[in-house]
C-alpha cells in the first residue's frame, strides 16, 4: 500500500513537471545560455522525490561545479544550487571531498552560515540546493563602491568571526574564506524592519 502510494504521488509530480516545463522562463543572458552545459536540462527532476525544480541564471563558478539560481515548481521558493557533473568528479578522491563537504555543511545551523537544505544526484549530476543570497557578495559591493566605512568593516567582521567562531567549534575548518565567499542577505529583523544580514558561505570545510 506504501509503495501504492509512493508511485502515485511521484506519478502526480511527474505530471505537474510536464505541465509547468512551458511556463519556466529562463531568466539569465544569452552569453549564460551559452555557457551552461548544452545537455544540462532547464527542468530537473529529483529521482527520489519526484520534486521538480527550474534552472535559472548561473549565479557563480568554481573548479568543480557552478552555480545557478533554481526554483522549485510545487512551492516557488528559490535556491541557490550548486551543480556538479559526475565527470567532473570521476575519480575517488575527488567525490570523497564532495561527500565530505556535504556530510559537514548539512549539520551547520548558524545565522552566519549559508543554509543547507538539500541535495540529491541523477545520471549526470550532483545538485546541493543551498540558501539564496539574494545580496551578492563582499567583493561585489567593493567593487562597486571602491571602499567601505570603517563602521562597515567592523559590522561585517563581527559577524564573519561569530561564523567562525561556530566553525571552529565545531572543529571544521573554512579553507576558501575571501570576499568573493562572504555573502549577502536582507533579513527581517524585530519589529518588521528589514535589516541587512551578512552571511558566509562554509564553501570548502574539513576536520581540525
């Protein structure tokens, strides 16, 4: 009866990917449609769940993988997803180190740490759907504005050292901490005023 179940509701998943493929519009520039992956899908599916998510604009890169903003169809929530194709992780090591980081940030709870949420894999790819910075980074504020207020400084680096501070208690190691990996986001704070809420991604991390 459980796997009676099962099948209908991933049957009516299914369904509602097929129905909702045509109205996805994809957001990102043409020179970001020609640099995502020709075989990589716009709609992708979860195997396990049946969920269905759309891909939109490439939001960053690195050695292993990219990163697009995705979107999931049942609920319209937006993640930030890293994407990885297993060639590009052929090798024992290299998919060790991507369990690893996985294995690490899923356990992390912490306002200064970017939310793990979830991640699942098909025949081409690893997804790690991650919370979505909608601020961009540190490195993309100074670059527009050339320099920031001693305030500033000491705003943003109360909270990168509160985030590691957790890491390090946790005994994990922040190896790839730069401006280009602090990250932004607008929270609600008390009262219903919006403030502004720096946060870090724990990109690379290992055991102390």
């Amino acid at each position: 009866m459980e796997v009676h179940k099962s099948t209908v509701l991933q049957q009516t998943n299914s369904s509602m990917c097929e129905s909702t493929q045509r109205s996805c519009e994809p957001r990102r520039k043409r020179t970001e449609e020609r640099s995502a992956p020709s075989e990589m899908a716009r709609i992708i599916t979860d195997p396990a769940t049946g969920k269905c998510y759309c891909r939109g604009k490439v939001l960053g890169k690195g050695g292993f993988a990219k990163c697009y903003e995705m979107t999931d169809l049942s609920t319209g929530k937006v993640y930030a997803a890293k994407i990885i194709p297993h060639a590009r992780v052929s090798k024992p090591h290299q998919r060790e180190k991507i369990d690893r980081e996985i294995e690490l940030h899923r356990v992390l709870h912490h306002k200064n740490i970017v939310h793990f949420y979830h991640h699942f894999e098909d025949k081409e790819n690893i997804y790690i759907l991650l919370e979505y910075c909608s601020r961009k980074s540190l490195a993309h504020i100074l670059k527009a504005r050339k320099v920031l207020t001693e305030p500033e400084v000491r705003y943003y680096l109360r909270q990168i050292v509160s985030g590691l501070k957790y890491l390090h208690e946790q005994e994990i190691l922040h190896r790839d901490l730069k401006l280009a990996t602090v990250l932004l986001q607008c929270c609600r704070g008390t009262g219903n005023l919006r403030e502004n809420r720096r946060i870090f991604r724990a990109g690379l991390e290992q055991n102390m």
